[in-house]
C-alpha cells in the first residue's frame, strides 16, 4: 500500500488510516500527516484560532483524533496547537502586567456537569464535532439562563465556565469562549480577579467598550467564525478570512452595525432598569393621585353647588317636570 500524499511504500506501524471517522479514506503516513499539521499551523498567525483539517477529506479535525497517530513524529505539535489557541485567549492583564495571561480554562477530564440535561449534552457533542457552531450553543447558555432567572456574569463565572472545563479539544474550548465573550465582554480575570473589558483589554468594570464610540462602520468588521478584526482596503465585497469562512463586506457591515446597536440598547437597559421601573412606579402613583383628587373635586363640585344653588336645582326640577 501507497502514501496518498508522497506514494512511498506503507507499512502497518506508520500508516495513518481513519483519520477524521470511521469511514475516512485516508491512508497516509506518520511524516506526511505531521508536515501536514505544521504546514496548517504555520499558515495562523498570533491570536487566529488553528483549526486543521483532515488532508484527504478536508473536513475539521479534534487533537485527540491526530495526536495519538502520529507517533514519534508528533514532534511537540499537541504543545503548540495549544498554546496557539491560549494565545488566542490571551493578552497583557492590566492588574498584574502578566504578558503571557490567557482566559482559557484548562481541561478537566473528571467533571460533567450535564447530567439530567441530555438535549445540552448532545448539542455540545455536536458542538464539538464541528456540527454546530459557537454561537448557538452560546444562545443556548443564554436561554438557560434568563429561564432560571441568573445574570449574565453569573452565567460567565459559573455556568459557562464549568462547561469549558469539560471540552477536551483546546480548540473547541476556545471557540466557545471567544463566542461567548464576542458578546459579553466584561470579565473577571483568573489571576487577580480584577474587572477587565476583553474588547479593549483596558481595566473597567463597564459592560460596553468604549472604542464602540469609534466610526468603524465603514471600514472595519470582525469575522463571526475567529471573531479576528478584518480591515477592507479595496476590491469587491465577496471576501474570505484566514479561517476559511466566507462572508459578504456589505452584510457584514450591516450586520455588524445592529450588532452593536441591540448589545448597547440590552446593556443601558441593565444599567438603568432599576431606576426606571422606580420612576414608572412613582409616575403612576402620582397620575393615580392626580386623577382621584380631580374626580373628588368633581364631585365635591356639584355637591356645594347643589346645597348653595338648591333655588335653581328646584326651578330646574320644575321645567323637567312641566
């Protein structure tokens, strides 16, 4: 039997067969595979997520599907894979000027928190085998948690980071996150437990970015797959990110517009809600008020008109009467 990339002779111990499935035609060998997978990471730069294909089928690959194939040509890939997606999750903490802090949580195999909840437990199976996307499971969260009635902080320190816990593939970990805080962008951060913005990575306790008062309506979007910030400098609107996902400039920009315009009318209405259903609470008491006083007044009225004016009410009885 063949390499189907080099055509070199195979033996049994280094050939790579079921790749990506059970069904996967794949029949290469060990050096080839592992050329492969630094090939497809050197092509990511600093900060885009790797997400590396099965060379034969094209389709998406988790490490655990990879790193026991290999060998001894695995040559610290499983290190560097990760360590691209942490970078992904990183930046230079504001509270303690850490260079090297990243957000993501590490892997632990010993926790599941989906019992008694099989429909959420299927969609991040699904999730992880690249059948569903981030943001879905990201509504999913959401949904969950406006139905037991928990903030979105509380889903973020909690809920959601016990899920990523338990994804193995760092990959699919980081996708989740970046999901996530794509949306909601105020965190806590892991090494000093300071309020930081993952947006503008400045240290706040503010729920919208600042850098949203930027006019970037017209020449800068964010790809909705790595969420990695793409500038348009000429040529046609059908445009491609690194990442392989496909998108239109102009409903992208549309898009991207009434994104930020619902995630800033959803935070002012956290920020003065309380408030505002006090001050409601006040105005209707006062119109209550207001209109009790005037229907007493109306009442009182004709009640002294009639004891003061009872010789015209007489004459006016009179005619009725006639």
């Amino acid at each position: 039997m063949q390499c189907q990339i080099c055509f070199e002779e195979l033996t049994d111990a280094e050939a790579v067969t079921r790749l990506c499935s059970a069904q996967c035609p794949a029949l290469i060998c060990q050096p080839c595979l592992a050329k492969h997978l630094h090939l497809s990471l050197d092509r990511y730069c600093t900060g885009l997520l790797p997400k590396l294909r099965c060379p034969i089928c094209l389709t998406f690959i988790l490490r655990e599907q990879w790193e026991h194939q290999l060998g001894l040509f695995v040559q610290g890939l499983p290190y560097r894979y990760e360590q691209m997606c942490e970078r992904a999750c990183g930046f230079r903490s504001p509270c303690c000027d850490n260079v090297k802090y990243t957000h993501l949580p590490v892997f632990r195999a010993a926790y599941s928190p989906f019992e008694g909840d099989p429909d959420f437990a299927e969609l991040l199976r699904e999730f992880c085998a690249f059948r569903k996307d981030a943001a879905t499971v990201v509504k999913t969260l959401v949904d969950r948690a406006a139905a037991q009635k928990l903030k979105s902080h509380n889903l973020a320190d909690e809920e959601l980071y016990r899920i990523l816990r338990s994804i193995r593939d760092p990959e699919r970990r980081a996708a989740l996150l970046l999901a996530y805080l794509y949306k909601y962008p105020s965190i806590r951060t892991n090494c000093c437990g300071r309020n930081v913005c993952f947006n503008c990575k400045r240290q706040t306790d503010h729920m919208v970015c600042e850098s949203d008062s930027f006019d970037e309506s017209a020449c800068m979007i964010q790809c909705r797959h790595c969420h990695v910030t793409i500038v348009k400098v000429e040529g046609c609107d059908a445009i491609q990110c690194l990442c392989g996902f496909g998108m239109n400039w102009q409903q992208e920009l549309s898009r991207t517009a009434e994104h930020r315009r619902s995630r800033m009318m959803r935070e002012l209405v956290q920020k003065i809600g309380p408030q505002l259903r006090v001050a409601m609470k006040g105005y209707v008491y006062w119109v209550r008020d207001r209109l009790f006083h005037a229907k007493l007044e109306r009442e009182l009225f004709w009640e002294l008109y009639r004891w003061t004016h009872a010789w015209e009410m007489e004459d006016v009885t009179q005619w009725e009467a006639d």
